[in-house]
C-alpha cells in the first residue's frame, strides 16, 4: 500500500469497518502485498479476493457477492451491480458525495459499468450523460441500468477527447449535442488532461486525477475555476472545482 495522507486513512477505515468484518486484517494484508485476502462480509459470507478487488468493495453495505455480481444497501433499497469487478463501485457510492447533483443535469465521463450514473440518479440528478468507450462495460451498465430501474440515463459509447473521430467524441460536439451540463464527474485515465482547457460552461466538476495533476489545475484555473485538490494516495486524487 502507497503512503495514505491521514485524512484519508480516516475515511478509508470507515469505508473497510462498513463493508467487512475483519477490515483490520484486510488492510493489513493489502500492506503486507498478500495475493489473496481472507474477508469477512459484515453479512457474514467468507470471500478470498485480490487486493485490488477488495479495493473496489470497500464502502458497500454488500448483502450478496459473488464473481459476477455484487448487491448491497444504499438509502434503503438494495443495488444489483453485475460486472462489479470493472468498475469501482466503492468510489461512486462512498466518495461522489463530494459533489452536489440534487436536480441536476450530470456529465458523467468514465461511467464504467453504469455504478457512478445509478449512484447520481439515487442521489437526486435530474439526468445524466454517461460516456463510456469500453463497449463491454457499455452492454454491463445497459443491464445494470434496467435491473436497477434507473431510466434517467443516456449513454454515450466514446471516449472525450480534443477531437472527434471513430470511437471519441470531441468535447464541443458532446456538450453541444447533449448539454447543458450542471456538474461533471470525470474519470477517464488521461483524457482529463486533454479536455481540462476546453472546460469552461460547467459550474461544478469532480476530476480524478493521477500524477500530473497540475497541467490540469492551471486550466481550469485559467478558465475562472476556484479549484481544491485532494490526495488519496501519493499520486492519486480528486479536484473539485467550481466557477467563480
């Protein structure tokens, strides 16, 4: 495990007390590099995972899991995710809150298997763009959608980038085609750093970032953005910006 800033290490034991039994040995055997990780589920059923997959469950209150599928609780009903292992559903359920989408119409860039668009319309969005360019995770989050009875999604199977060509969207044709936007949550492993200087309608975004984060700073701060930046891990983080 990479160095965690403290703060951080608060959350994330809150997240891993909510999901598992034995979440100090969990967190201890991620440190230690195990391969594979003995887990108790607060419902009781006993998982060896990987570390990598016991990071994208850490947050849920998982009721059933298996290879395939996760269900959990959130706000009093129960959540059907298949294709759970693709995405990162313990982010979009225990860290998107970071962002205000009661009401609103959200961007939501890297939606992976549909977990981030189904966590803003439980949360209140009025609608959401999901732009997602892996097609496998695009067939999941269609499923997804439907099981979960979530009908306030429209899904764009692209990439954002400058410009526009067979499997990416530009960032003028997308908000031009499906905008206006309120707010924008954007996880797409680099695309961020393309489009950070074409960013200037959106009142409110969430930006996962890795690495050369400050390219993307400067540009949104260029285009009147009062920008806070918060790390996870050494490298790894959100920005959460606003229009001044």
């Amino acid at each position: 495990m990479e160095y965690v800033p403290p703060k951080r290490m608060l959350e994330l034991i809150r997240q891993y007390i909510t999901t598992f039994k034995n979440w100090y040995s969990i967190m201890l055997n991620i440190y230690l590099h195990k391969d594979k990780i003995k887990c108790t589920l607060r419902n009781g059923q006993i998982m060896y995972l990987k570390p990598s997959e016991v990071v994208l469950l850490a947050g849920l209150k998982i009721t059933e899991l298996n290879d395939e599928e996760v269900k959990f609780e959130f706000n009093g009903r129960e959540i059907t995710l298949k294709g759970w292992k693709l995405s990162d559903p313990g982010d979009s359920f225990s860290d998107y809150w970071r962002i205000n989408v009661k009401g609103k119409r959200v961007l939501d860039i890297g939606a992976g298997v549909g977990d981030s668009s189904i966590y803003f319309s439980l949360a209140g969005a009025k609608e959401i763009v999901a732009v997602e360019i892996d097609k496998r995770k695009v067939e999941i989050m269609r499923e997804n959608l439907k099981i979960n009875g979530v009908n306030n999604v429209i899904i764009v199977d692209k990439g954002v980038g400058a410009k526009d060509d067979e499997n990416m969207i530009s960032w003028k044709s997308l908000t031009k085609a499906y905008g206006p936007f309120d707010t924008a949550k954007i996880d797409c492993d680099g695309c961020e750093r393309a489009i950070a200087p074409l960013i200037k309608e959106i009142s409110e975004l969430l930006i996962e970032w890795d690495y050369d984060y400050k390219v993307v700073i400067n540009s949104l701060v260029k285009n009147g953005y009062k920008v806070k930046v918060a790390h996870t891990l050494k490298n790894l983080g959100f920005i959460y910006a606003k229009k001044k």
